[in-house]
C-alpha cells in the first residue's frame, strides 16, 4: 500500500481576498471555496493537505520552515512575493521539497513586472491562467510527480 502524499497549499497576500478582488483577473471563487475543492481532489487521491493564507512574508517563510517535516511538497500561489521575495525563494529551496507555482491570472499577459518569477526555475512547474483549475491541475502534477519518483525509487 502506498505511504499518502502530503502537501503544503501555500497562498501569499491578498489572496483572501478572492471572489471580490479582480474577478476579471481572478474569478470569483473564495480562498474558502478553492481550498474545499483541492481537499475534495486530495480525499479522493489519498492526499492530505495543510493550508496557508497570509499577507506577512514572515510568517509565510516561518510556516514553510515549520513545516517541511510535515510535507512531500508544496503547491504554492505566491502571489506579489512571487516577484519580490528572495526569502520565500530561500525557504522553498531550503526545504528540498518539490514544488509547483500556481496562478489564477495568465502573469504572462498582465503588467511586466508580473512577467518575472523568483521561484519558477526552482519548481518543477509552471501553472498560470485556469483560475481555480490552476491549483487543480498543480495538485495532480504534483501528486504524478511524487508517485513517480517513488515508483522509481521502488525498481
């Protein structure tokens, strides 16, 4: 049988503010309803997942750190920090764990500085543009990605 798969659902600034903030860029689902959705997938997978908002890069960079032990992976929508902070950048990389970058909005077709990332060459992944399919479409990478390995690790 296998071991199940843990994740870590990272969300940087403002996104609790979705369903009222730029539904054009962003939908209007909530944190609260894109977080139900992943769970229901996970359940579904033998998944279990660990969630954080916030809007403080530090506690973000501290929740990552606390919790590497916990987790296989991150599927991580870092928002602004995406193109500003070299902190989260290092604890992701400092963690060792896989991880894919998430986007609601298509970053390529937005605001220039929107264009750069700090994390994408250290993900295994890039998923921007589906809204709430993004996070969907990155949990099951992540989930393939993992079995993978550990089916590789296996032979």
């Amino acid at each position: 049988m296998r071991e199940p798969i843990r994740i870590g659902v990272l969300n940087g600034p403002n996104l609790n503010l979705l369903g009222r903030r730029e539904p054009h860029h962003y939908g209007t689902r909530t944190l609260a309803e894109i977080e139900s959705l992943l769970r229901e997938r996970a359940d579904a997978g033998g998944t279990s997942l660990i969630f954080l908002q916030s809007n403080d890069e530090g506690e973000i960079v501290d929740w990552v750190q606390a919790n590497t032990g916990a987790v296989d992976a991150w599927l991580v929508n870092a928002a602004a920090l995406t193109h500003t902070s070299v902190a989260l950048r290092d604890a992701l990389a400092g963690s060792g764990r896989p991880f894919v970058e998430v986007h609601l909005s298509n970053v390529f077709a937005r605001e220039p500085f929107r264009h750069t990332s700090l994390l994408s060459d250290l993900a295994i992944g890039v998923i921007a543009g589906f809204r709430v399919s993004s996070y969907l479409f990155g949990l099951e990478a992540l989930i393939q990605h993992l079995r993978g390995s550990a089916e590789a690790e296996a032979e």
